[in-house]
C-alpha cells in the first residue's frame, strides 16, 4: 500500500489519526529539523535480519533510544542480528529506506515480518509513524496500530528495549 492506500485503509478501519505533511525525512535527526507536534510520540523504525536471512523483525522504538541488537536478541532468543538490506526493504515490505514504519506490515502477504514495539508506547496515547511514505507522519493510538497490525497476520510482542 502506499500513502493514500495505507490512510483510506485506516479510514475504512474507522482508526482515528492526525497526519502532517512535510519535507521528504530520512532518519530521526532530519525528523527533529522539522516543526511537528507531539515529540514524545516520535517513533523510530529498525528493520532487521538474522545471519541466516531467514528471519525478518521490524522493530519500533521511542524515537530517542538506542537498540543494542546483541540485547535484543538475548532477550527475544533470535539468532544473530544485523540491518536488512534496502533490497530486503524493498521485497519484504515495499518500502525505501527512510519510510520504515509499523504499517509497511501490510505490503507484508506472506507476514514473514515479525514486529516488536517498545513497551513504551503500551500505555502512551500516541505513537508517531508514517503511512508507507516518509513525506508525512501521522499519530494514532498505539492500541489502533497493534490492532491493524494483528488484522494483517503478523507475530505481534509488545517488549522492553
């Protein structure tokens, strides 16, 4: 889905959303040059892989924190972890590098993309996000994104990192 797509579908879904249009951002430095509300929303995307490239985990953040990869896999039992490729991006999710985002999850078909959002935002009102495309953010509850996320198929864990 694209912008326009991944909105009506949020429309269709009823889940209520504030969307801000801006210059294209490529990470969370280039987010914070832009006047945009709610910066205890912010939201940063990692898209990772094991050795193997078998196993593919889309990981949500505060947008402030940092993920030691080697913790993360010790706490979750994965194999060895490092960055996807902008191929694996472009072919697991249909994304380009800088529109990373939860609802990327629903160019997933075949739900090989297991997502792991920070417990942070379980009881926050907010997270910040883009719609498939990284020249607007929208913030909805993070409750609404877990359950589009759930609706679409894939393995869902809500985790402190």
């Amino acid at each position: 889905m694209n912008k326009k797509e991944t909105l009506q579908y949020l429309d269709q879904l009823g889940i209520e959303y504030e969307i801000v249009e801006h210059q294209a951002v490529f990470n969370m430095a280039e987010m914070e040059e832009i006047s945009l509300p709610h910066p205890e929303a912010d939201a940063k995307n990692l898209f990772v892989r094991d050795d193997k490239k078998r196993n593919y985990y889309l990981l949500t953040v505060k947008g402030d924190k940092r993920v030691n990869l080697a913790e993360f896999r010790e706490q979750n039992d994965t194999r060895r972890l490092s960055f996807a490729s902008p191929a694996d991006l472009k072919e697991k999710l249909d994304l380009t590098p800088g529109s990373v985002t939860p609802l990327g999850l629903l160019n997933d078909q075949k739900h090989e993309v297991s997502f792991y959002l920070d417990e942070y935002f379980a009881d926050q009102p907010r997270i910040a996000v883009h719609p498939n495309d990284n020249t607007a953010t929208i913030w909805l509850n993070p409750q609404d994104l877990l359950a589009v996320v759930k609706k679409q198929g894939n393995p869902i864990k809500v985790v402190g990192m």
